[in-house]
C-alpha cells in the first residue's frame, strides 16, 4: 500500500464545530474525521494534531474531542505510536482511495465544457520519454556531480543562511541584487566578450524563463520567428505558447543558413540561435554568418536571441566571443544560464538586455514571478568572487574534455572511422547520425529498456524533414563506463 510512511506535519485539518448545531460536539469531530479519511483528505501515516492542540484550535474544551479520538482510534481509522503521537490508521484498505478518484471523475464527466486555451492544447505532449530524466550513459543535461565542490559550496549555503539580512526577507529588486548582477557583468565581459553592465542583467530561473520573458515582451501572437532546424525544442515550445509563428531554418556546419532564413522569412520578427555550440549539431557559427544574421536584424528591425547556455566548455580550439559583443545596434538578447556550468537544479541564469529594453522587461517579469529567489544568489556571488567557479569551470572542463575523447575512441573502435559524429568540440553531448533506415525512436526505446539513454535527433525537427542520429551525453558518465556502454549501443544497433 502506498502512504505508509508515517509523517509528521503539524498541519491541523478543517474541522468545522458548532455549539449550536443539535449533533454533539464530540459525534461532529468523529464524522469529520471519518469523512477526510473516507475522501482522502487524510491520508494513512499521517499525523493528527493532539487532542490537546485540536480543542485549543476549535476553541472547546478537550473531553469532546478526547472522547472522538477514543472512538476513531477503536473503529481502526486512527493508530497511535507511543511517544510519536496519532497517526491515520496505515492499515485502511485502498479502496476508499479508488472510490474517491472516481467520484472525482465522474464530477469532471459531468460538469460540462471544460475548455483549456488553444495553446496548450496544441502543445507537444509534456509524458516523459524514458530517455529524460536518468542518470549515466548517455543522459543528456548532466553534470559531473561526482566532481562538484560540494563542500565550499554547502560551506557557503550554511553562512548565508546564518547571516541572512532582514531585507533578504522581503521583496526586493526585480533584475536581482546588484552585487550578483556586478559580478555576473565582470563574467560576461572578461570570459564572454559581453558587452554589459549590470544595469542590463536580469537574473532569472534559467535559460527557458529568459526565452519566456523575451517572447512576452517583444513577440505577438502570430509573429514569425527563425528557429534553428534541428534545435532546441523547449525554445519552440515557449513561442508556440507565445501564439508565435515558428519558421525552422536549416543549420549547417556555419550554423544557421541566414540567407535560407531571408529566403524563408525576411520579415521575422526575431531569430533564435545557439551561435557558440549549435543544439543539437553542435557547429559553432562562423564569423560570416554572424555579421550577416546582425545585418539582416539591423535592417530588418527583428530581434536576436543568443542562448549561450554552454560556451564555457570549448575543447579544441579557441574559446569563441559572444555574438553580442559583435553587435553595435543593440539587437541581441544574451541569454546565459547556471546549468551547465554548475547544476541545472540550481535554476539559476542571467539575460542580458539592450539599454532602451531593460524597463519593459522589467515590468514583464515583475507580472510573471516579481522576482529571483535570494539565497543562491549570495551563495553563487562569493562562489565567484573567490574563484571558485572558475576553478571548478576549469577543472570541469578537463573532465568532460576526457569523457569526451575516451567516448569519440570507443565509438571509432566500435563503429569504425565512417561513422558521422558531429559536435564534439564543444559542451556535454555529441552527435552520432544513424543511417536512415535505423528509426533512432524506436532505437531509443529499445535501449531504454536496457537502461541506456539515447536521445533521439529526429525529436530535434520541428519539420517533417527530419535525421536519424542520436544525441549522447557525457556530463555524468564516468570515464570507465563509456566503453561497455558503447559496446552495448554497438549490440543494440545491430539488432535494428
Ligand atoms: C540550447 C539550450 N539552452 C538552454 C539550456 C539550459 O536551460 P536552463 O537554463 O533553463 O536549465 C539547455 C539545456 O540543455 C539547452 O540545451
């Protein structure tokens, strides 16, 4: 059965006496616990408040409610541990819970239109994949936690809990504290090219907020939009909502084909791009293509956002500066996040904005969530300002330079030099292309079974067009791992 767990809330239910009313008080507390527990409301192991704590709270004396527990606890719907307290009786068969899920049906059948809006109604369907959510070869969106510096960071937690000041309590500045958005804007100038003071910053739940915020304050229902094809499908997902027109543009190895977009669209409002590390093909954008996307949103008037969400691990050659700091006419939107460079747990990004922008974002976020959380923002600033995030993004980057090398030769020792991998200079994931009669969904499934996580391309197209290949990751998987886990791919593959 589940709920066994006996838990311990303090929470006191609704329970309504009247001195009044003709039942007796003590037959009113038995019939109102009688009914939670039929309907659900309480739950078997959990905790009910002390006779003496309840008649305090309903404002009668305690023999009514003595004597109501003494009679819940005979019938079985209360059990008591000595020294822990009364408990909802763990022992109550299931089915008043089945009963209760279906009266709660059958009201939902019965209780006519139930309309929901267009939008969500046509979006993708959120049912986890098997592939989402997992740990170890080859999940995508992982981090090596094995190597965190857990104990600076938890040593940093506990002293801004301690230390906390009284307007920490309160509501504060919608972009975030200053002192976070001075350290983020001295990070993204020296180690992105950003052009930024803090003035500009936001600091926001991650990337996919920043994408949200953008959207509601520069996009209508209806306008067009550039979106790589394949890309990132959680950013189609918020302009779908947005009410936007998606336009997918083929990306290459310069990624995004800017001419394909003017052929497409020339009159898109915004385009989105990953400039530094394409997701999920992995080519950075080169330098024609950038001058080329800006001056087409100079002319235009549209809008750029640049998700720069893992440029901090670059392998081969050169670290690559931002798009925006290239930009001279104030049309870029830089978007960064805390994921992958610390824990996507940690909801934690910055959106850098155009001066003349800053207030109606502003507003925007105050009407979505007011404003960021406090206390990782003071962890995360000391965690800066004493190096620690530069050394755990050096020594971050060696690990997953290694994970990456040891999982491009067992793929070469497996599958030979001719198969296609793309992608592998850069982040926590590559790409392998499948020859197209192997359906990468149906791979991935079938893998899955087998507790290896494969996602699949062809997920990555918003067209029909779409590639067969699979996206690996290498965040979390441990050096000795990876071969058996390609040998294992190898075997899977073969079976297709
Ligand atoms: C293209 C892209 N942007 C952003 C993110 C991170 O999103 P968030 O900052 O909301 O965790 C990811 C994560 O995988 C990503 O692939």
């Amino acid at each position: 059965m589940r709920g066994m767990k006996k838990v311990a809330t303090g929470f006191v239910p609704v329970i309504a006496v009247s001195r009044k009313a003709p039942k007796p008080l003590q037959r009113q507390i038995y019939d109102a616990y009688r009914t939670a527990i039929i309907r659900r409301s309480l739950r078997g192991g959990q905790q009910i408040p002390s006779t003496r704590s309840l008649a305090s709270e309903l404002g009668i004396s305690r023999i009514p409610v003595l004597n109501a527990y003494a009679q819940l606890l005979a019938e079985g719907y209360f059990e008591s541990r000595a020294g822990a307290g009364t408990f909802v009786s763990t022992a109550l068969p299931d089915r008043h819970g089945s009963g209760a899920s279906e009266l709660q049906q059958s009201r939902e059948m019965s209780s006519g239109p139930r309309l929901i809006s267009r939008r969500a109604a046509a979006l993708r369907s959120y049912a986890p994949q098997p592939w989402i959510y997992t740990r170890g070869a080859f999940s995508l969106g992982q981090v090596a936690f094995d190597h965190f510096p857990l104990r600076v960071w938890s040593n940093l937690v506990a002293r801004h809990s301690r230390i906390i000041h009284p307007s920490a309590f309160l509501y504060s500045d919608p972009r975030g504290t200053r002192d976070f958005r001075e350290t983020i804007a001295t990070y993204l100038r020296t180690a992105r090219g950003v052009n930024c003071e803090a003035d500009q910053i936001i600091v926001v739940s991650g990337s996919q907020q920043a994408i949200d915020i953008s959207a509601r304050a520069l996009l209508d229902p209806g306008s067009q939009v550039w979106l790589e094809e394949p890309g990132y499908r959680l950013t189609s997902d918020v302009l779908s909502l947005a009410g936007c027109q998606l336009i997918p543009v083929p990306v290459d190895d310069e990624g995004l084909n800017v001419a394909e977009g003017i052929r497409l669209c020339d009159s898109a409002r915004a385009a989105y791009v990953t400039p530094s590390h394409q997701l999920p093909l992995g080519a950075t954008m080169s330098a024609s293509r950038r001058l080329q996307l800006l001056d087409w949103a100079q002319l235009s008037g549209a809008w750029i956002i640049e998700d720069d969400y893992d440029s901090e691990y670059r392998y081969g050659n050169m670290p690559i500066a931002s798009l925006q700091g290239l930009d001279h006419n104030s049309r870029v939107i830089y978007i960064g996040t805390f994921s992958k460079t610390l824990f996507p747990s940690l909801r934690l990004g910055y959106m850098v904005l155009p001066p003349d922008l800053v207030e109606r974002f502003l507003t925007v976020r105050r009407a979505m969530d007011i404003y960021p959380p406090y206390l990782h923002q003071a962890v995360l600033t000391d965690f800066i300002r004493q190096g620690h995030f530069s050394r755990h993004v050096r020594r971050a980057r060696r690990i997953y330079m290694e994970r990456r090398s040891k999982l491009v030769d067992a793929l070469r020792k497996q599958f030979g030099p001719e198969l296609p991998i793309l992608g592998a200079e850069a982040g926590m994931h590559l790409v392998v292309m499948l020859p197209k009669e192997c359906r990468d969904v149906e791979l991935a499934k079938k893998a899955a079974a087998e507790k290896l996580w494969l996602w699949p391309l062809s997920l990555s197209y918003l067209s029909k067009n779409v590639r067969q290949g699979l996206i690996l990751g290498f965040g979390s998987v441990t050096d000795a791992e990876i071969p058996s886990a390609v040998r294992r791919l190898k075997a899977l593959i073969e079976t297709m």
